[in-house]
C-alpha cells in the first residue's frame, strides 16, 4: 500500500564493505518503496561498496574515512537536515531491514502520534534473530537441565 505523501522521507543506508550486499538492497528498496528518496553512506569502504554506487547511479555520500555507524548515520542525518528532509529513516545495507515494514513505521509520524519511532525486528521472534538472543536461549536452557546448585 503506498502512501500519498506531502513530506519529504529520506532512507538514509549506511554502508561499511557491503559489497556483496549494497546492490540488492537498493535496487529492492527503489522497487518496493519508490516514493521514498534514499542516500547510501559509504562509510569509508575498503571494499567495492564506492565503485557499485557509482556504476549503479545511486544516490550516494562518501565519507573518506571510516566513522562508525554512529558517524555514517550521522552524515546521512544532516544530509537530511541540509536537503530539507521532513522525516529521516535508517536502512541498514545488509538488508537485514524490511522496507515492507517503512509505511507501517512512518504512520505514527505522519499522523502526528510521534516524533520517533525505533522498529525491531526482534519483536515477533521471526526472521534473523541476534547471536545475543541465542546465547540468552542457550543459557535458559543450560540453567533448566543444570540447576546452579547442581554445577557448584
């Protein structure tokens, strides 16, 4: 479902060696979601993430050295800001982000309810889950065969 929009949204991606990713989610963020403008944030890539923007015509920012992602994020944050952006959303470049998901996490802003919104993809305990999350189980399950006492 796409929105009409009045605002202007940017999908800030940064991106540090996504290589092997960068293309493909792109180009499936342009197809699924083309109201939206996007800005890849190579984030000094020692990979071929610079040359790919550039071949592939993407809207894109070089930082010439490695900031972090709080760096890239940040560049992308005061592109929006110079460029006049209403509201800015951070992609990841790995396509661990569903941009189905981007209508659903924007509403609450359009429609005023919001100022910020923080999505997971965590939540649902679907999809890619963080190593964090499986030691967690790990040790839940660890805890119930070998009770603390018992290991003591």
């Amino acid at each position: 479902m796409e929105m009409e929009r009045k605002e202007k949204i940017l999908i800030i991606i940064p991106a540090y060696n996504e290589a092997e990713n960068i293309v493909r989610v792109v180009k499936h963020m342009m197809e699924q979601a083309p109201q939206y403008d996007y800005l890849v944030v190579n984030d000094g890539s020692t990979d071929e993430t610079l040359r790919l923007c550039r071949r592939e015509n993407f809207h894109y920012l070089d930082l010439t050295i490695n900031m972090g992602i709080g760096g890239a994020v940040q560049a992308g944050y005061i592109y929006a800001r110079k460029h006049d952006y209403d509201i800015a959303v951070q992609m990841d470049g790995d396509g661990q982000h569903d941009i189905a998901f981007l209508d659903k996490m924007i509403a609450p802003i359009l429609d005023h309810e919001a100022d910020v919104v923080i999505g997971s993809r965590f939540l649902e305990k679907e999809g890619f889950q963080s190593e964090a999350a499986m030691l967690e189980l790990t040790r839940e399950l660890v805890a119930r065969e070998y009770p603390l006492e018992e290991l003591v």
